[in-house]
C-alpha cells in the first residue's frame, strides 16, 4: 500500500508535542534515564499527575494560528507512560486521571482541520520485559545484567504490537505515525535495540494494514517513506542511494523536547522561520516542537513563539505552502523557494539598494514584496557599463536587477515573489 504524502510535502510545517508524565518532572523527556531513577520510584509520580490544563483544543488553534497543518502527539514516550486509554496496561493517564489525552486530541485536531499524526516509542523503560541496555535507567545497577534474565522481548513485542494495533484502530483516520527509535550497535558489551527486536517488517505491514495511506517515518530501522534529521539542518535536499527522499527536519524550541523548566536556551523566531524556509528550499518539512508544562499548559514562551510564527506565515504562507526547491541559484544572503511560475527570494539579510539574479533577465512579469503587495521595480544593467561615481557597474549578461527600499520590512524574514513568464 502506498502512503498518502501529497498533503505532507504540500503543507511543509507541522506541529510536534511532547508530553507525558516526564513533563511533571520538568528536567527533559529524558530524565529518567538521565538521573536513573528506579522504575517504582518513577511510576510513583504519577499519583501526583495532573494535567488539568491540558486543552487540545487550545494546540490544535495554536497549531492552525501558526500556519501548521498537521500535529504529532507524544502517545507514549520512552518512559512507558501511555497517553491513551490502553487495555493492556495500567500504567496510562486514564488509569490516573479518567481521561483519554489521545481522543481528545484527535478530536480536537479533527475540528479545526488538522492533519493527526502519533508518536509511539518503541523502548518501554518501564516495561518488565524490556530488556536493560545502554539507554536503560537501570544500566548501572549491579545485577543489571542479571535482571536480562528474567526480562522476555518476545513478550515485550507482543505489548508493542497489541499497544499500536489499539492506536491504530481505536481512533479512527489517522495520517501520520512517528516511530521512535532504533539504535542498532553494540555499546560497551550492552546489547543495542534491532529492526527484529520490534519485528520492524511485522509492525510496519500491520500498521499500513490498519492504516491504508498512513505516512511512517524511518526510526523502526528498516525504509520508511521519510527521513527524520533531529536538531539540525541538512545542508541540500536529502539522497539515499543517490535517490531524493521525502524528509522533516526535526526541531525543539530550545534543545529540549518535553517541558524543560530551567532550560532557558530559546531559538528566536526569526531563526526558526529561517530554519522552515531554508527547510522547504531543500524539498523538506520542519516539525516544530513544543513542550506543555506538567499541568499540560502552552508554556508561556512557546505561546509567544507559535504567534510569531504565524504572524509571518499569514503573510508569507504561498512561499512556503505547495513550495519547494527551485533551480534559480539563490543570490548571497538569500534563500530560493519556487511554486509553479512563482518564485520567493527570502532575504536572510537586507541589502542597500539592490539584489541581482542571474539568467532572469526578460523572464519575470511582476516582482512584489510578499508581506504587503507593494510592487519592487526591476532593470537590466548592460553588461559593458563602467561604474563610476553614482553610477554602478554593469552585470553578467541575462541578470536581472531588483530595485529595493531603503527600509527593511517589519517582518522576521522580507520575501519578494517574481511572477515569471514561464516554469524555469
């Protein structure tokens, strides 16, 4: 079966949400493991969990207000700690608290036209028969490795296949599933975690079964039908094999993805807009992160960002939404993105006076400033024309002059959008 991906590479931006009982704690999604706190001690906290603030309805608006069409929800994270009523567990918020953060979010997503997309983690710390590798909040014990002995990954499997197999069926349509991860190598005598260990064929074949169209990333360790780069940004459209592939760059608001409080490390929005428009000049999404406070609230930075974003994709969305990489080269300081005959020159820096772009010279009807309309006058310069005084230089035969305004735009990112003659 074939995913459905004309809406994902179409859409370019979505949003990623991490939360979960690790959010309570407020010291990263890690920090189980990070401060190897023992799974009873852990389990412990969710007696004191409590999302009241938690309002999918809230995401989804700040989701769509931000230009962000599709949303991932952390349903269970490395933890264990399943957001979604699971039958097969106890340790769930609905055994917590009575409440199903899934269906909420999925109905949530549903009303305001969104796009639903789950992330599931395929390590369980809190899991008896998930075995203690170099990941483990357990590695260090002393009888760690004896405690492999009594821990079965076949009886694990089962769980993660039975956990999914309700996710995939209890919530109706679901677009997108976020696998999370595969670590195949062999650390310091441990055991890392292998595409057999969750029967990655048999798991991916079950969800395109339960799912027909469904969009699965690459972190089962077998193809899927996207690459995912985490925290950083791939400097050209992705290849593997010599093959371009569909991609989403991966990114948190501050180097943490669950709600992280003293962690104080913020990207600005103009970087991140920077971050989606060089992302989509390469052919790729970015999956932009936030990190609910344990109480289940838009952390107060996050809100603001989000709005920020959106104020410019209000005005800017056509340069990214149905865009992709162009085959202009992007003069210094730009970055290029080209929808059918329209292309949009993003100025990562404003120049004094004047941008050149080789080769469109006699090929662009219209040139505009995309944030207000307003028409930007272009010229040819003859080639053979000597600069002097007032009078600048001559330029490569073909290239075309744009003239610009002394002040920059208030916006994050300036865009001019050329209407050209015909696709180049």
């Amino acid at each position: 079966m074939n995913a459905d991906t004309a809406w994902f590479t179409a859409d370019r931006f979505g949003l990623f949400v991490h939360f979960g009982l690790y959010s309570s704690l407020a010291r990263h999604e890690w920090v189980m493991t990070y401060e190897k706190i023992g799974t009873e001690e852990y389990a412990g906290r969710a007696e004191f969990f409590n999302p009241d603030r938690f309002d999918a309805r809230e995401i989804a608006r700040a989701a769509k207000n931000a230009g962000m069409t599709y949303v991932v929800l952390t349903t269970k994270h490395h933890e264990g700690f399943a957001l979604f009523n699971s039958k097969l567990s106890d340790y769930t918020v609905t055994a917590y608290t009575g409440r199903d953060l899934v269906a909420e979010f999925v109905e949530a997503m549903r009303q305001e036209g969104l796009h639903v997309g789950f992330y599931y983690s395929l390590i369980d710390w809190h899991h008896p028969d998930f075995t203690i590798d170099y990941h483990h909040p357990r590695r260090d014990d002393v009888d760690a490795r004896d405690q492999n002995e009594s821990r079965d990954m076949a009886r694990y499997r089962e769980f993660l296949h039975g956990q999914v197999r309700e996710l995939l069926t209890n919530y109706g349509k679901v677009d997108y599933l976020f696998y999370d991860f595969t670590y195949a190598e062999d650390v310091d005598g441990w055991r890392g975690k292998y595409p057999e260990d969750w029967d990655a064929q048999g798991l991916l074949a079950m969800t395109r079964e339960l799912q027909p169209g469904i969009i699965v990333n690459d972190r089962l360790g077998i193809p899927g039908d996207l690459v995912t780069p985490e925290q950083y940004q791939p400097d050209a459209p992705m290849r593997r094999d010599g093959q371009e592939v569909m991609w989403e760059a991966c990114q948190t608001l501050n180097g943490s993805w669950g709600y992280d409080r003293d962690n104080q490390n913020f990207k600005s929005t103009d970087m991140l807009v920077s971050m989606l428009v060089d992302s989509v000049s390469k052919n790729g999404n970015v999956l932009l992160n936030i990190g609910p406070d344990g109480r289940g609230a838009i952390a107060p930075y996050d809100r603001t960002t989000l709005s920020e974003i959106g104020q410019w994709m209000e005005l800017h969305r056509d340069s990214i939404r149905n865009a992709g990489a162009s085959n202009i080269p992007a003069p210094h300081g730009t970055v290029v993105t080209q929808s059918g005959t329209r292309v949009y020159v993003h100025l990562l820096v404003w120049p004094f006076g004047h941008i050149h772009l080789a080769n469109l010279a006699g090929k662009v009807r219209h040139a505009r400033l995309l944030n207000d309309g307003s028409e930007i006058k272009f010229s040819q310069t003859d080639p053979d024309q000597r600069a002097w005084n007032t009078t600048p230089g001559g330029q490569p035969p073909g290239t075309l002059t744009l003239h610009l305004p002394v002040i920059r735009p208030h916006v994050a990112l300036p865009v001019i959008e050329l209407f050209l003659s015909s696709e180049q």
